[in-house]
C-alpha cells in the first residue's frame, strides 16, 4: 500500500497547471536550502509504539536531487513492506529520465521511462515485471486537447502482434490560481464506444505556507503526480479542504465521494512540522516532518 492518508485512484494522481504557466514558474523555490527528509504517519488513536502506519525517507545527490525515495510500512510496530523507487538522470540533468521501483516482498519491479517537451512530461513509458518476467508495457501520451483543455491517452502494447492497444481515454481541466489547483473536472471516456462513462471534479482550498514536496513533484503537462506520501498533490501551498466528486458516485474505479479538512502547524520558515485530519474518512489522522538542510 502507498497510499496514506487517502486513497486517491491509481490511475489519476492529476493536479495541475494551465497552458501559459511554465514549469520554471511552478518549481521556483528560489535559494531555499530545507528539503524534506522524512515524514512519520500515525494513527493518534493507537498506543505509542503501534501508532505508526507507514514512513517515508528521502535521499539527495550533491547537486540536490532527489535519487531514493523508501516507504515502510507498519503493522502492528513492526516493519512489513519496504518499498524503494531509485531517480536516474542523465549527466547533470535536473529532471529524472528512469525510475526504478522495488520491494522487499516479491520480485516484481518496474521502470517508467520519462520524455520532456519544454520541462513537462509529455510521454511516460511504464514496463512491469511480476516474478523477473516482463508484462507488456504501458505508455501514456499527455496533449492539449484544442481549446477544451487537455488529453491523457494510456496504451499497452500486445507482445503478440507489437501493436498499441488504447486502454484509457481521459479529457481534463484544470483552474490555477497562484499556483495551485483550485478545481478541475476529469471525464474518462469508453475506450470502444467513445462515449462518456464518468466525471471527476476536484475542489482545493490552500492556505499561504510552503509546500514541503514542491521540490520533488515531477510535473507532466497540465497536471503533476508522484509516488511520494504527500497530503496534498495540487500546488505549491498545503491544501487544508479537499473534495472529490465522481458522478456517478460509483462508476467503475472512481472511488466515491471524499471530502477532507486538514490542519497544518508550521515551524517559523513556514514549513509544516505536523498535520492532522480534521476530517473525513483516512487510514492515518496525523503526519510528522523532518527536514534536511542541503
């Protein structure tokens, strides 16, 4: 498991940005050094020492980037599940081309492959292997799609006739107000029909502190995603009312109707030190940060 606090679904880790905002303009974090180093998930109700549920530990090159990334989870008091995602780059490169994921249960693993337009990333190319053996690989191209927004298309590939099989069609839009997703409305299409099947709108508050994750959010074209344990996956600041409509409220996949409230308590340069769940339904009801200076 490597969703925390909420479960978002698999397929759609969407945030945000319009079309004339840069990619330069959503990571400017100017010369500020305070990278997060670990993160601590608890369920208070719990007794100390059985309280921890999952933990997340970050690890930086010399030039500050993120190269590991090892979520553990918990249960009960004990370690259960370790998983590793390792960051490549091409020479000094700043964006990761390969990340590589595994886990101490299985063999499985995977590599995502990932292509650039103008610090976006335009294709991702996703390959699996369950027992060491290579599934067939998935890609997904992100696009404008006219004036209406834009397109997210998955495809994988039959290793029989080496021909490209359209699996997920999903149009999506998204309102950013200094930097941070506001709201937006995703609508999964039928890959054989064409026809409409479900939407998903999103409604974000922020309040005005730093985001610890900023640094490490990959970005793609008009939305961002990680693997990372974040509370939020929407902008620059830290979300404090989050709410996820999918009508209908059960079509396949969506997971139903999720609102959340969340409070955030701040070390003096505005990072959080600590976050609990004011409300809604989660796993975990409180989230500790530890930072690093680099």
């Amino acid at each position: 498991m490597r969703l925390f606090l909420f479960l978002i679904p698999g397929f759609l880790l969407l945030g945000s940005c319009q079309k004339e905002i840069t990619a330069d303009a959503l990571e400017d974090t100017g010369n500020d050094s305070t990278y997060i180093k670990k993160v601590i998930s608890l369920d208070s109700t719990k007794p100390p020492g059985l309280d921890t549920g999952f933990t997340a530990e970050y690890f930086y090159d010399a030039q500050k980037r993120l190269i590991r990334e090892t979520e553990t989870e918990y249960g009960p008091g004990t370690a259960r599940y370790i998983y590793t995602d390792q960051y490549k780059y091409a020479g000094t490169d700043t964006l990761p081309n390969r990340i590589i994921s595994t886990n101490n249960q299985t063999a499985d693993s995977a590599i995502i492959f990932l292509t650039y337009h103008n610090g976006f990333i335009v294709k991702d190319s996703i390959i699996n292997y369950t027992g060491g053996i290579a599934e067939p690989f998935q890609i997904r191209y992100f696009s404008t799609n006219g004036s209406s927004g834009y397109l997210l298309k998955t495809y994988h590939f039959d290793y029989i006739t080496g021909l490209p099989v359209l699996t997920d069609s999903i149009t999506y839009t998204r309102q950013i107000s200094d930097g941070n997703c506001i709201n937006g409305t995703d609508k999964y299409w039928d890959k054989n029909s064409g026809t409409l099947i479900g939407t998903i709108s999103y409604q974000n508050i922020f309040d005005n502190k730093k985001n610890p994750f900023l640094k490490l959010h990959r970005w793609a074209l008009a939305y961002y995603e990680n693997d990372i344990l974040v509370l939020n996956y929407y902008g620059k600041n830290n979300v404090t009312s989050y709410s996820y409509i999918p009508n209908p409220v059960n079509f396949p996949g969506s997971g139903g109707l999720r609102n959340m409230s969340l409070a955030h308590t701040y070390r003096a340069d505005n990072y959080p030190s600590e976050t609990r769940v004011v409300a809604g339904v989660v796993d975990f009801n409180k989230i500790l940060y530890q930072y690093i200076k680099l």
